[in-house]
C-alpha cells in the first residue's frame, strides 16, 4: 500500500466518522412524556403548592424523561369531566376531592361526619385494609388511586350568622360540592344545601345566590371568600383528603420504571402535605383574624344531630357496609 493509499484510506474513515456524528447529532432526542395536571382549585391554592412540589420532586427523580404540566382551575375542564375522561384516555391526571366519590362510591366515607379525629388517622386509614377497598373501587373505570394527599377538616363560612349549634343552620342555603351525601348532610343539619362547581362558589356568595359555604379554611382564603362572607365557624364536620388520580391507560403504556417512581414520588409526598396541612391550618386562622369572625361550634350537638347519618340508606348503601365497617375497625385499632 502507497503512502497515498493509506493517507486516502485515513481520510476517509475521518470523514464516515464526521459524517456518523453529524447524523447522530441529527436525531431527535427522545421525547419526553408529557403529564398533565388537572385541579379545580386556583393558582396559589395549597393544591397548587402540592402539584408543584410534586413536579419538582418527579421532574428531579426523571430528568428529561417527563414534563409534568400543572392545570389550575379546571383549566383542562370540570373535575367530574376530567374523572370520566381520564378513564376514557383523554385526559391524564387529576387532584381531585369531592366529585371523586361520583366515580368510586366507596371515597363517599369521607363524607361521614366526625369520622376521622386528626390525620393520624387518615394516615392510618390509607395503610389499612380500608384504604385497599378504596383502591380497589377505582377498578374498572380506567383510574388509579396512587396517594391520599391533605385537604383539611371542613368549616361552615356564611354572612348571616355565627353557627354554634345545627339550628343556626335552619334556613342558610350552603353550599355544597356535588355529593349525594354531602347535600344529605347539611339538610339534615337543617341548611338548604345548593350543590355547585366550585369555581361558582364566589360569584354565587357575591351575588347573595347562596349565603355560605363548606371547605377546609386554608381554601376559603386561598378563594379569598372572607371578602364575600362576614363568620367562619370551625365545625370540623368531615375530613376530606384530595385524590391523586391518574388515567391508567396513560400509566400502562409507561415503562414500568417511569410507572413504579411516579408511584413512589406521590406515596413520599403524603406525609409532607399532611404536615403541611396542620402547619397551614394554624397559620391561616391566624391570618383571616380581622378578616373574617372565627368561631368554635358545639361539637357534641352537631354529632348527635348528624348521628342517624352512620345507618342512613344513602350512605351505607353507597359506602358499603363493609367498608365503614373496614374504615371503623382501623381507626379503632390505631
């Protein structure tokens, strides 16, 4: 072989070398998978520090693999719509709270007044047998149950009167989200319960359509209801957890590392929303003082009125015997 030939043959395997980065420069990375994040409650709103903490956590734990999209105020369409259309593949996921038993009966146990005492408990529910039968009443519909986020125990906001007993209900028309259950609760109570989307709630205090309404108190300030609503009573009534909802046709087709560390990063971030929550709860009572009159309310008179509700048809029906039974069986041995 010449010096020519061999100069010849080294060039030209430079050249394929080149010419082999510059086609591996060329392709296209490989795509990110996108997920999308549905909640009802608006930017600022702790379901909003819950989902970016939790696109924080994924997005470290995944780097350039996912692209977590965080959609605030039903932007991506009704809670109940999402729900159906994540089971349907249209939509991806969802932190959802109250319309969630629409589609799972069995979340309807949330809807039991004074039923869990502290998070503790809801921590120890979730653990449990109980929380297994919650889980398994989202199969079928095409969404998975991957973590009980907090939420909060639930208080009465109106602008007519401070509510100490269940008769200062009589007659106040509240508020309620879509739930059977809860509508039977405050009618029970004595109020006139008026279902409505949440993103109507304002509009409807500010109208006078409606005279109060029923949320965890770090949600009647994030929604700024103190500005339409003159007494926050602290009833306590029901403790409500959001649901991190995910479509499972949008899961099965992951691979299943990607699919096992989104599951693990949302089971991590329950304890921190829950120590969150308690922090929060705190923090906000301070903050609404001036805003708003805050009042304590005759605990033993709203459990004895809201009592028959534990053996009401439209709730043991719904729930399951057994799994009130299950939900009481754990919190009792907690």
């Amino acid at each position: 072989m010449t010096l020519r030939q061999a100069s010849g043959i080294a060039a030209s395997g430079i050249a394929a070398a080149a010419l082999g980065l510059a086609l591996a420069s060329a392709q296209p990375a490989a795509a990110q998978e996108v997920v999308q994040i549905n909640s009802s409650l608006p930017e600022g709103s702790f379901a909003h520090v819950f989902l970016q903490e939790f696109e924080s956590r994924l997005e470290a734990a995944l780097p350039g693999e996912i692209d977590v999209q965080i959609f605030m105020g039903n932007t991506l369409g009704s809670e109940e719509d999402v729900l159906q259309g994540m089971g349907l593949g249209t939509h991806h996921a969802s932190l959802s709270a109250s319309a969630v038993s629409q589609i799972n009966p069995r979340a309807a146990v949330f809807d039991l007044p004074y039923l869990f005492e502290d998070r503790a408990a809801v921590q120890a529910f979730f653990e449990s047998e109980a929380g297994d039968m919650l889980k398994e009443g989202f199969e079928g519909k095409g969404v998975r149950l991957l973590a009980l986020w907090d939420n909060g125990f639930r208080v009465i906001t109106n602008d007519v009167r401070p509510i100490v007993t269940p008769a200062d209900l009589e007659g106040l028309k509240i508020r309620t989200p879509t739930s059977r259950q809860r509508v039977a609760m405050f009618n029970t109570l004595g109020a006139n319960a008026t279902p409505l989307s949440f993103g109507e709630v304002y509009s409807a205090l500010d109208q006078g359509v409606i005279d109060g309404q029923e949320n965890p108190a770090h949600v009647a300030d994030s929604a700024r209801f103190y500005e339409v609503q003159d007494y926050m009573s602290l009833s306590n009534h029901v403790y409500l957890p959001t649901f991190l909802l995910f479509s499972s046709m949008l899961l099965d087709r992951m691979e299943p590392e990607m699919r096992e560390t989104i599951e693990q990063v949302a089971a991590e971030m329950a304890p921190w929303t829950f120590a969150w929550g308690e922090d929060t709860d705190a923090k906000t009572l301070a903050a609404l003082e001036g805003k708003i009159a805050i009042n304590e309310v005759d605990f033993p008179a709203f459990q004895e009125a809201a009592a028959p509700l534990f053996e009401d048809p439209l709730f043991v029906d719904v729930i399951g015997a057994d799994m009130i039974a299950a939900t009481r069986a754990a919190l009792a041995s907690q």
